[in-house]
C-alpha cells in the first residue's frame, strides 16, 4: 500500500491542532533508518493481514463482512492505543482542523477496501501484491488530473513503463488475467487517491487521529454492505477479525510514521518487501506458488513506482 510522495506541502511553520503540535516540514523526514524500520514492518504487517483475510474468505466469510470486522477491530484497537492522548487532551482531540478531507479520504480507502479484499479472496498472495504496485502510478495520474500537478515527460514514460509491467503480470489474450486481476487494479487505484490525501493531512494532524478516523469512516462506511451478506460468525472468525484489526492497525500507523519520519524517495523501496513476504505466507500458509513472470512483472512496476517517487522528490526538494 504505496502513498505518493510530497503532496499538498503546507507552509513551512509550526501548526498547532488543538494542543497537539506537528513539527513544521523541514524539521521531520531526517531519520532514514527509522523510516526504514517502519515502513518495511508495515510491509510485513500488512502481507500477514492480507494472509488471514485470505484465510478468512477461503473459510466462508463474506469478502463484504471480512472488510467490515476488520475495520471495526482496528478502530477498536486504535481507541486502545490513543488512550493516553485521550486521557491527556480530552474531546478537544478530536476537533478537526480539515473534516472534509478526512471523510474524502475515508470514503475512497472504503471503496479500496472493498475492492482489497475481493481481490485478495480471488488471488495468489503474491500476485495481489504485485498487482497492488501499481498504486503509485496510479497517485501520479491523479495528482495531474485532479490536483493539477506538473507532471513531466520522465514520469509519464515511468507510468507508461509500470503499467507495461502490468501487462507483463496478467498476461492478457494468455489465459493469465481474469476478474480478480480487474480488481486488484481498482483496488490499487482506489487506494492511491486516498493516498493523495494522506501526506496533506500529516503536515497538520498527527498519525494517529489520521489512522483513527479513517477507521471509524471505514466501519461505518462498511456495515451496511456487510449486513447484506452477513454469515454465521464462528469462534475462530472471530478470532481472525480480531487479529486482523490488530495488525491492520499497527500497520497503518507504521506506515504513517515511516512518510513522518524520512523522505518519500527513503522508505519507498523498503515497501517492497511486502512481495517476499507475501510469497513466503502464500507457499507456507495456503501452497501458492508464483512463476518468475510475475516477479519479473513486479520487478518492471517496482521500478518504474520508486522512480517515479525518486522524481516527485526532486521536484519537492528543488
């Protein structure tokens, strides 16, 4: 789950938020190694959510139902873990200095969640996740048509080179792609226009509200989607919804503090990991085992993601 680098720069001065303070821009992202450590447990975390959503969907449960326990357990978890700040700050946590932008985000990470986990039931492990690369290139074509970025001829052949990559993993008119492909790509696609979202928000609201607050929207957003197909929840669902809110939820906020603590260009390549590791639980976990095709196709987006992200840094930095 990629984030585009840089977007929506605030200036650089110190914002307060209720009686949180963010530190202005240029005094955060000088901690490499941090950034490396987070960003690549978040890659691990989220290949072993992934695995138990799997798990979840080959036991019976309603792709549908799986995103919507596995938004309420993380916001539960979240309350949990933003106690103290609660306990210290009060209501006045809570207020909001963009709300607006906070419910967008929320309601396309719904859309991309849905779509997530529908194709994450229907795919190999590690063929979601290399489909799920792509999510990058997606963010850049957004920030040129929605945001009205400056996108240059370098970064247009990077997209043009990811998505050949693409092509390079679905094997189209070889019998390879199908539907759940398709929605690994929406997913990917979904999730990047939130993610155009998530940078503005932390130069003025700290990770963990940002986390929490899309988890209460995701919840929300997915109960009644969920009811329509509800089943039977038994001890062991139970038991992986519950797991899968917890590591979701740590996950999330690794990933923010990894963009907090070092450069977009720093932590990306560390996101990668997610591939090895989402290999390693789809042969150990459930026998799947990707060809050297995919990995060469993960190899081409991957590529073309980080340099991409490479660019868009340069251009921040000037």
């Amino acid at each position: 789950m990629l984030i585009p680098p840089e977007l929506n720069p605030l200036p650089a001065q110190e914002i307060e938020t209720s009686s949180t303070k963010v530190a202005p821009p240029e005094k955060r992202g000088n901690k490499p190694m941090l950034g490396a450590f987070y960003m690549t447990g978040a890659a691990f975390l989220f290949a072993v959510m992934n695995g138990m959503m799997r798990w979840a969907a080959d036991l019976g449960m309603h792709p549908f139902q799986i995103a919507f326990l596995r938004s309420a357990f993380a916001a539960m978890f979240l309350i949990i873990m933003i106690y103290p700040i609660l306990r210290r700050e009060g209501l006045g946590y809570f207020r909001l200095n963009r709300p607006w932008l906070y419910l967008l985000r929320g309601l396309m990470a719904t859309g991309g969640m849905i779509l997530f986990v529908l194709a994450v039931s229907k795919l190999p492990l590690a063929d979601f996740t290399a489909i799920t690369f792509t999510a990058p290139l997606f963010g850049t074509i957004g920030s040129a048509l929605i945001l009205r970025e400056r996108v240059r001829a370098r970064r247009w052949t990077a997209i043009l080179i990811g998505f050949v990559g693409v092509l390079v993993i679905l094997r189209p008119g070889m019998g390879v792609m199908d539907q759940g492909a398709l929605i690994g790509l929406g997913a990917a696609a979904a999730m990047a226009s939130a993610g155009l979202m998530i940078k503005a928000l932390t130069r003025t609201e700290p990770s963990e509200r940002i986390v929490f607050i899309t988890a209460v929207i995701l919840t929300v957003t997915t109960l009644v989607p969920a009811l329509s197909e509800w089943r039977e929840v038994t001890p062991v669902l139970l038991g992986i919804g519950l797991a899968m809110g917890a590591v979701g939820a740590v996950g999330h906020i690794f990933l923010t503090k990894a963009f907090e603590s070092a450069d977009a260009s720093v932590v990306l390549p560390f996101d990668y990991t997610r591939l090895p590791f989402a290999a390693a639980i789809g042969f150990v976990a459930f026998g799947q085992v990707s060809d050297w095709i995919t990995w060469a196709g993960a190899l081409i987006v991957a590529g073309a993601a980080f340099y991409i992200a490479h660019r868009e840094q340069k251009m921040v930095k000037g």
